[in-house]
C-alpha cells in the first residue's frame, strides 16, 4: 500500500473546505431532508438561489468521504 493510501483524510477544524449545490426539492416538489455529515466537524448547509432555483449548498471538508461521494456522483449527471 502506498504512502497516498495510508493516508487519513483530513477532516479536523483545519481542514481546507469546498461546496457543492444540490437540488432543494425533487421531481415532485417534496424538499429532500437535510442530515449533518458525521464525516467532517466543519460541514453546514445553506439556502441558495442560483438562475432562480432554490438549492442547498452544502459545505464540506476537501477529504470528506461523503464530499468526495457527493462530487463523483455530481459529475456524472452532467
């Protein structure tokens, strides 16, 4: 195993953070649930309006496994 995969990700208070924009509601106007992440002590959430959209900007350490799920899936929708 190399250096890389021992390594733990870093998910303290100083950890370097990113965002990603989800949809707010689905399909059928019912708002998704909102549960913290257990994965990162700085992760928060907030209301944004983008091109007239209602999302949730979710914040998330860089190393975040949940982030890093969350950044994966995100690209493959595109």
């Amino acid at each position: 195993m190399s250096a890389a995969e021992q390594r733990k990700p870093n998910v303290n208070l100083s950890a370097p953070i990113g965002s990603i924009d989800l949809r707010a509601f689905d399909d059928n106007g019912t708002p998704y649930e909102i549960f913290a992440c257990y994965d990162c002590l700085l992760w928060h959430a907030e209301v944004a309006i983008v091109e007239d959209k209602v999302l949730v900007r979710e914040w998330h350490v860089v190393d975040c496994p949940q982030f890093q799920r969350l950044l994966a899936d995100d690209t493959t929708e595109q």
